[in-house]
C-alpha cells in the first residue's frame, strides 16, 4: 500500500463493482442450496442469527471504516506517513474494542437475542457466529486503511474470500449436519459457521497484504496529533455516517422480529409453525435479492459519471447519463421481476423442493414486483448522491421502512393474510421510496429523464415477454417436467424481450456503454 501502488477513482470503483458483483454471485450459489439442504424452520434460524449479527456489523464498522479510509487519504495525501500509522492504530484499537464487545454480546447474550427475534432455536446459530463479528472488525480497520491508499485489491479479494468460505465450507458442513441428524438449530449453526471461517481467512489475507505492503527502511515522519485527537476526528466522521447506514439494518432486524412475533402473539401460533414460515419467506428473499445484483454495475458507474459531468458544468451531459442509468435499469429489471412473479411457483419447485410451493410460490410472485421498485431506488440513490443529496436517500428509507412496519404490523396479524403481510409490506416500502426518490429527481435535478417515455417501452416488451413466459409454461408442462417446463419457459421469454428490445430499438449504444463489454454486446446487436 505503501509501494505507491494506487487506482484511479474509476479503476477502483470498478475493481470494488466487480468484486462486490460476484460476492453476489456466490452468495446466490450458497444461499439458493442451503435452503433446500436445511429446510423452511432451520433456515430461519439461520436467518435470525444473520439479523443480529448484520446489525452489529453495521454499528461497530460502517462509518469508522469511511472515517478512517478519509484521515488515511488526507494523510497520505501529504506525505504524513507517521500520520497515517498512528491514525491506522488507534482505529485498529477502536474497531476491536467495537468488535470484541459485540462478541461478547453474541456469545452470552445469544439466548436473549434470540428471544428478541421471537425464535429461541436461533441462539445456538447467533453462539457460532460470534467470532466473525471480531474479525470483520479488524478487517474493517485494514479494508479502510487499504482504500485510503486509493488500493481497492485487498478489499475486494477479501470479499471474494468471506463469500467462498461460506460456500465452500458452510454448505458442505450443514449437509453432514444434516445426513448426521443434528438438531434443527445445529444444522443451521453448522451452516453459519461458513460465515465465521470465511472472516478468519479474509482476515489472515489483509494481514499478510498489509504486512507485504508497509513502509520498511525509510524513517517515518512523527505525528501531527495526539491518540485522543485522532479519536474524536474519527468519532465526528464515523457517527453520522454510522446513523445512516445502520437505519435500514435496523428496519430490516425490528421487521423481522415483529413479523415472528404477530405470528405467534396475534395468530397464536407455536414457534415451530412460525419459523417454518419465516424460513420459507427469507429463501423466497435470496432469488428476490439478485436483480439488485445485476444493477451494481450501473450505480457504480453513475456516481463517477454524472460528479464528472457536474465538475465540468456539463449538466446535459450528466442528464443523459441519468436518463440512460434509468433505461438500461428498466431494460434489466422489468423483466427479471416480472418472471419471477409470473414463473414464481415452478421456480421455487425447480430451486428449493419446498413443504408448500403454493405459499412460497405466492410469496415470489409478491416479492418479484418489489424487486423493480428495489432496483429502481439503488439507482435513484445513486443519482442523487451524485448530486450531492448524501442525506436524502437514507430519509427516505427510513421514513419508507418505517412505513413497511406498521403494514407488516398490522397485516400479519389478519388471519387470512398472516405471512404475506411481509411481502406486502415490503412491496409498499420501496414503491413509496422509488416515488419520492423520483419526485425529489424531478425537482432537484437539472434535466431530470422523463421517466414514463423510458420506461414505456420496457414496460410493453416486458408484458408481451411474461404472457410469453406464463403460456410456454403451461404448454410445455402438458408434456414435460417441471424443471424442463421452467427452462423453455426462460428460453421463450428470453427470445421474445430480446427480439422486443431489438426490434423496438430500445436500447442505445451510449446506453450500453454503462455496462462492462458495453461496445462489444453493442457491436454484436450492431448498433450505431
């Protein structure tokens, strides 16, 4: 790091794109398979045992890691190596004390959080996740440190790392688990203990870079301040930052609890019965999760592009940039939230050999309409903080989320509708987000798209394209299982939205260029 080996703004961001795209990727490879492996009640423990442990995450690393990366940058910028030591150290003592405390709470409090999430089982899953709470602590403190030196490598490999242990050792675990009869809440812990593993060794990799990295045989430059001040600077940057990004941690944590509990206070059901429904909830969530994935690429791209434009005073450039981020995001998630709803039912008996895919069929097809409005808002962040409204989008979130609670709140607890007031509510969360996202756009945004002209063609291609889907099922499942049914259905779907998009000439090559290959997937469809 030290070695003067720096990216570019672009070339960073689209390194950290790349990697956070196929932690992604991996994540669904791991996340699809464990849900059939531990079943609906298991995974929920699983799940439940994440909550926790995702929320303290956010809490102890989310803003000291941006603080740090920034007092490194500053430093370094001036050449203040023995700055930057001593601002690396006290953030390392910071982030384990933050780490370790969570640790502890995870570790003996595990049957309390449990209880808080309304599923006792999860304890013993919350118990062995504990430690990687301590680790991605430390790994937070030296990912900043790293990306202070605009070296974005190290945090992206070690997210590569965290996401294979998961997979390659997590998976294989619940299986044995399983096969071995373990309890239920075993199994789950089993299978979390991937998470733990992943940590350590992601861990081990950014010691070992650091230590391959650092300042050797050159005296460094003493230090401009003292460890008390470098503390406080780290607290004025890291405690906003750490507000906002915890906020929709928090939401998601409170959601989840209150979901559990309605289920078994207002509807009287025992927690076996609730969790096995939460269980099948939060696997139908990880296939919701990946049109989000595709759209990182995007936002990636927008927020260098349109600050560019913005420098520049090139605001009809960076118009266009919005309008096409919009496009190309339509182009991308219309279909892919629309298939998923209308395919919903065959999909989750391809994937998951659920108890009921009637239920988690319905709780698809509700969830793949909220994964437009989800995709639209990543975006719609995105432009407005490139704008320079850091604090708006997490206003909306929260005010969005709190919305989302009082609805699954109240819906859960109506009998005939009890678990699919989740859905429901989330669907209602990001609608509302992505409306006011895009009336803040309108009013804050010079050039704003005209988002009903963009979004109309998609719109169209992608109707045609899932009655396409709905009937090429229904046909092919008169002669042929469901698993062949479901990939001619895709197939199908597949020809006619590209035949759509090609023959309506919805797709530009400047829009295109915001994607990777973009000139080359734009040069195949011959565009000008």
């Amino acid at each position: 790091m030290a070695r003067n080996r720096q990216n570019s703004f672009f070339g960073g961001a689209a390194i950290l794109a790349a990697g956070i795209a196929l932690v992604k990727v991996i994540g669904a490879i791991f996340k699809i398979p464990i849900v059939r492996i531990l079943g609906e009640a298991s995974y929920a423990d699983f799940s439940n045992a994440y909550y926790i442990y995702s929320i303290l995450l956010t809490v102890s690393t989310a803003g000291l890691s941006v603080a740090l990366s920034k007092m490194v940058a500053a430093s370094h910028a001036v050449e203040q190596d023995g700055q930057v030591r001593k601002v690396f150290r006290v953030s390392l003592t910071v982030f384990f004390v933050l780490g370790f405390g969570s640790f502890l709470l995870m570790f003996f409090g595990n049957s309390f959080l449990a209880e808080r999430m309304n599923d006792t089982q999860a304890a013993t899953a919350i118990r062995y996740l504990a430690p990687a709470v301590v680790c991605v602590s430390l790994l937070s403190s030296f990912r900043g440190y790293a990306q202070g030196h605009s070296y974005m490598v190290p945090s992206a490999v070690s997210q590569v790392i965290e996401a294979l242990g998961k997979l390659l050792i997590g998976l294989p675990l619940a299986y044995l688990a399983v096969k071995a009869g373990k309890g239920e809440d075993m199994c789950a812990a089993y299978a979390i203990l991937g998470v733990t593993v992943g940590e350590v060794l992601a861990l081990i990799y950014m010691v070992l870079e650091y230590i391959r990295n650092r300042p050797l045989g050159r005296p460094l430059m003493p230090a401009t301040s003292s460890a008390g001040n470098i503390f406080k600077e780290l607290m004025v940057i890291a405690i906003p930052i750490t507000l906002t990004s915890s906020a929709v941690s928090v939401i998601n944590t409170i959601d989840a609890s209150v979901v559990q509990g309605q289920l078994q206070n207002a509807l009287g059901m025992a927690e076996e019965q609730s969790r096995t429904l939460f269980g099948a909830y939060s696997g139908v969530q990880n296939i919701y999760n990946l049109p989000a994935s595709f759209i990182i690429a995007v936002t990636a791209s927008v927020i260098p592009n349109v600050s560019a434009a913005i420098a520049q005073d090139r605001h009809k450039a960076a118009g266009r940039v919005v309008k096409a981020a919009f496009h190309v995001t339509a182009l991308l998630v219309f279909p892919m939230g629309v298939g998923m709803s209308v395919l919903a039912e065959p999909i989750v008996r391809l994937l998951f050999k659920p108890k009921d895919p009637v239920l988690s069929g319905s709780l698809l097809a509700i969830l793949g309409i909220a994964s437009i409005f989800v995709c639209m808002v990543q975006v719609s962040n995105a432009v407005l903080q490139a704008y320079g409204h850091q604090r708006l989008p997490i206003g909306v979130m929260v005010a969005a989320g709190s919305a989302m609670l009082l609805i699954d709140y109240n819906l859960v607890a109506i009998p005939s509708i009890n678990i699919y007031g989740s859905p429901i509510g989330t669907l209602c969360c990001f609608a509302i987000a992505a409306g006011v996202d895009f009336y803040l756009i309108h009013r804050l945004v010079p050039h704003p798209p005209r988002l009903f002209r963009l979004f109309f063609g998609p719109a169209l291609a992608t109707a045609v394209m899932g009655v396409a889907a709905w009937g090429s099922y229904r046909l092919a499942h008169l002669l042929l299982g469901n698993t062949l049914s479901v990939l001619f259905a895709i197939l199908v779907a597949v020809a006619v939205y590209g035949f759509l998009v090609v023959y309506l000439k919805l797709l530009s090559r400047s829009e295109l260029q915001l994607m990777p290959k973009g000139d080359k997937i734009a040069d195949l469809l011959k565009l000008p």
